[in-house]
C-alpha cells in the first residue's frame, strides 16, 4: 500500500490514555485518496505514485487549465483538488483508480505530517523570533527595533539575517508524530500533539 495519504485538519481536542493522563491530539479527516499516477525509474527515473484528494464540482472544472484536464482524462478519473506525490519502493503494485485510505496507518505508527503554517501578516523580530527587545521605559526610543542588521566593516547586511517580515505561510514538516486512533469507516485519524496550519488546511501523511 501506498506510504502516504491526504487529509484535512478537523481540530485539537484531547483524549484520556490507559493511565488517566490528558493528551493533546489532533483529528484529521484523511483519505480516501485515488491513485492518478504511477511514476517508476524505467520512465520517470524515480519510483513514487501521485494521489488525487477530493473531487472538484462539475462547475468549476472550467476553471481548470487544459494540460491538467487532459491529465485526468487520459487516466480516465475525475479531477482531484489537490495532487501529491510519495515515494515507494520498486516493488510496490499500483493500478490507475486504486483507492488508498487510512487503513494504511495502524495504532502506534510514526507518522511525519506536512502542512502550510497559519499566516500571520508582517511582524517585527520580536513576535518573529522572539528577540527580548530593548528597555521599556526611562528614555529609550528602541523598544522593540532589531537594532544593527550586520557588521560595519562589512558594510553590508548579510544574508539570512534577522529582520521584520512575512510570518508564517511556509510548508512545515513535523516528524515522528504517533497514530493514536484510525477510524476506517470514517476516514479518521488522530494523530498525538500538534500539526501545522489551520483547521480546514490540507495536509501530507506519510510513514516516519
């Protein structure tokens, strides 16, 4: 079976273990996904196969550039929303159409989820990268300004450096995350701890 699924976050809440403790879980309504793609080395130079995730309505399928349609229709399947790729093994048997839920997943599985950060706007390196910032009171006309933005015999700012900006909105991997439930019926799956983005994103499963 495929190593990875897609899934929409539905939200946080919190579930009892076999020792009474309280665990901060994250629920996910992933799957069921269609295999659109099979990509092997002899053809592609690599072995992965790419999922379809949630039709997209016959009204704004027109919305949809030519090359894409053809993509599907050559395939024979309805055009997905979202495509992504994961990679398996050689050995792996895969067929235009297959269907792939979170059965693949089991209780106690390591899992890396990917996702897209919540946005947050322009912000100060303060709020960005939690710089302390300078004194509050007595005079100071530097509060919260990140002060030097490189050396000066330089005479340059270097690259990389720490400056206001663009927060959040950036694809985030979070690894070695563990399978508390998987809910087949219902295309569920709770996840342990935190994952990137807000509830209603799209986000990557795959094994860890």
């Amino acid at each position: 079976m495929a190593v990875g699924i897609l899934g929409r976050k539905v939200g946080m809440t919190r579930i009892f273990d076999d020792n009474g403790q309280a665990v901060v879980a994250t629920v996910l309504q992933a799957g069921p996904c269609v295999v659109v793609q099979r990509k092997t080395t002899a053809t592609d130079g690599y072995e992965a196969v790419q999922l379809g995730f949630e039709d997209i309505e016959q009204r704004k399928r027109g919305r949809l550039s030519r090359p894409l349609l053809g993509h599907f229709a050559a395939k024979n399947l309805s055009p997905k929303k979202h495509l992504r790729e994961f990679r398996v093994s050689g050995d792996d048997e895969y067929a235009l159409g297959d269907e792939v839920t979170v059965e693949i997943f089991a209780a106690g599985e390591r899992v890396n989820v990917t996702g897209i950060t919540k946005g947050k706007g322009f912000a100060g390196v303060v709020k960005r990268y939690g710089f302390r910032g300078g004194p509050a009171s007595h005079g100071s006309k530097v509060h919260r300004a990140p002060m030097s933005a490189g050396a000066t015999d330089a005479a340059r700012t270097f690259p990389g450096q720490k400056m206001p900006g663009q927060m959040g909105n950036v694809r985030q991997k979070i690894r070695n995350l563990t399978v508390i439930d998987v809910d087949a019926e219902n295309n569920v799956l709770v996840i342990k701890g935190s994952i990137p983005g807000p509830n209603g994103g799209v986000v990557a499963i795959e094994s860890s």
